[in-house]
C-alpha cells in the first residue's frame, strides 16, 4: 500500500530582480570621479595659468625687474641712434667668444638694444646695448630670468620628461573635468533652484562658464608650447623685427625677415 506524504510541498522563493543602478547611484559616481580629477588638474591648470600670465607679460615685468639693462635714455641733443652694425661691433667687443645670433630692435623709446648671443658652453645669452651711445649695457642668461623660469615650468615644470608627462596629463584630465562638471550641473538643477545662493550652486555656475575654456586647454597648450620652443635661446625678450645670419666670428651683417 502506498503512502502519501502529508506535507505540503514547499514553493521555491521567487527570484529576486538584479538591482539595477539608480539615478542617484550615477550622480554619486560621476560626483565621485569629478572630486578625485580635480585633485589632479586644478594644481596643474594654477601652474599653467601663473607660468602663461608671467609669460604674457615678460615685456612689461623684465625691465622692472632689470632696469640697469632694458633702460636707455636718450642723451639730450641726441636725435638719431648708433646703427646696428656698430651696436654688433660693441657686443662682439664685449664678448667675443660669442656667436650672435640676432637682434631685436628696441620696443619702445627708452628701451635698449637686445642682441641674443649662443656663448661657447651652449648657454644662451642676452647682450643690452645702448642704442645711443654705443655701449653695451650688461647681459644676462634669459633662462634664469623670471619669465625663463616661468617658461621652463610651463612645459615640463623643469623635470623633464616626468615632468612633462605629468602637465599632459593634468591638462588632458581638465577635459575630463570639465564634462562631469557639466552633468553634475544639469543634474543638479532642481538642487540649485532651491538654495541659489549655496556654495555648491556658485561653484556651480561659474564652473559651467569656466568649463566652456578647458575644453581646449590641451590643444591650447600644445600650441603655446610650439610657440614657446620654436625661437632660437635667448628669444624670450626678442621683439621678432631683426634677426641676424649665425656666425661664430667677425662681423655680422644684420638682414630683415619678414614674419
């Protein structure tokens, strides 16, 4: 005789439903990523935007910073200025175991002459001459001066190729920044609307017009980097008017380019 069991069967518990990632769950993620960037580019972009603004204005902040050098005031009686064969003459006295390489005129009135040399370890070098009188004023390295140090940390933080890696990085990542910036913003509307004067929603807003500049900070800086290091050592002070043919000896004769 067969038996039957008199309990029941028990049903199997229904499969639960795999948790799928909520809105808030990418909001925080993305919020995440945007914190931890950050922490990366903002010191690279402080570097770059100090070291570029210094750079900007080398011409106005060199001859405050070496008024001995970049000054020459005109004699009185004096209406005309010694040429550059003789401004050549007196930088070759000076040193002649330069080569000169060019020369730029003076950018404005009161100004020296400013003759780039190569001297013979390889070092550049700034030759200032009076235009005046003739006389050579001094010289110095460019790459010790302020704008040189702040050229020198633009492009690789004078690390070399470490250094450079780091600034590529950084100023690739600001794009990245930016573009999680811009969905936390959109993201975060509602949250804005109710506290519009919150911390959060004023690092909000200028954020979203800062950002509309860091979309091109890489390419920008590989153009600003060209520009930088396509002159000759020492074209740091150089006004671009008058350059002169290399020679290791002698005279040189100065001859126009067109730019």
């Amino acid at each position: 005789m067969t038996q039957l069991d008199p309990r029941p069967r028990a049903r199997p518990a229904p499969s639960r439903p795999e948790a799928r990632p909520t809105s808030g769950g990418w909001f925080r993620a993305v919020w995440r990523w945007h914190f931890f960037a950050s922490i990366v580019v903002v010191p690279v972009l402080l570097v770059l935007a100090s070291t570029g603004l210094i750079y900007l204005f080398r011409f106005q902040l060199e001859p405050l910073l070496h008024p001995d050098l970049f000054g020459a005031d005109q004699p009185a009686g004096m209406d005309f200025q010694q040429p550059y064969s003789a401004q050549l003459d007196a930088a070759e006295r000076a040193y002649p175991d330069a080569t000169l390489l060019a020369v730029a005129e003076p950018r404005s009135e009161g100004r020296a002459t400013v003759i780039t040399a190569e001297m013979p370890d390889g070092s550049p070098r700034e030759i200032f001459v009076n235009p005046w009188g003739g006389e050579v004023l001094g010289s110095l390295n460019p790459d010790t001066t302020l704008s040189g140090y702040a050229v020198r940390l633009h492009a690789d933080l004078m690390s070399g190729v470490w250094g450079d890696r780091l600034m590529e990085l950084g100023a690739c990542w600001a794009l990245v920044t930016a573009l999680l910036g811009y969905y936390l913003f959109w993201r975060g509307r509602r949250a804005r609307s109710r506290k519009p004067k919150s911390l959060r929603s004023w690092h909000a807003r200028i954020g979203a017009v800062a950002g509309s500049g860091v979309g091109d900070a890489p390419g920008l800086r590989a153009a600003v980097d060209r520009v930088l290091g396509s002159p000759g050592p020492g074209a740091r002070h150089q006004s671009g008017h008058l350059h002169v043919e290399p020679r290791p000896r002698g005279r040189v004769q100065p001859r126009l380019h067109a730019r």
